[in-house]
C-alpha cells in the first residue's frame, strides 16, 4: 500500500512540476523579447549619440586649425 501512494505522490509532483515550468517558460520567453527590444532601442540612440560626438569632434577640429591651434609636442 506504501508504494502505491509513493507513486501516486511521485506523479502528482511531477505533473505539477512540469505545469510549473510551462508557466514559467512563457513568462521567461516574454521577459526575454523586452530585453531583446530594450537592447535594440539602447544601441539605436548609442549609435546617434556616437555620431553626434564625431560632428562634435570634426566640429572642434575646424575651429581649433582655424585659430591656427599646433598639435602638442610629445616628450620622447
């Protein structure tokens, strides 16, 4: 008789373990498209950024040879 309630036990814990872990796939999966999107936002408006730091930079560049500004000189 033991063993017949190990077993029913047995099954009874399985089936709600593996109810548990389609529940939890599904969230993990939804969680994982808005990282995936977030991502995608993050590196869009890095990449704008990055390219506003280079017109910065060319930017800078042309005032500083138009007050006739000299590289520095390196210490050898």
């Amino acid at each position: 008789m033991d063993i017949v309630a190990t077993v029913i036990n047995g099954v009874v814990v399985g089936l709600v373990g593996l109810a548990l872990a389609l529940a939890g796939k599904g969230r993990f999966d939804r969680l994982d498209r808005r990282i995936d999107r977030l991502e995608e936002r993050l590196d869009a408006r890095m990449d704008g950024f990055q390219g506003s730091l280079d017109s910065m930079r060319s930017d800078l560049t042309q005032v500083g040879l138009a007050v006739g500004a000299r590289p520095r000189t390196r210490n050898a």
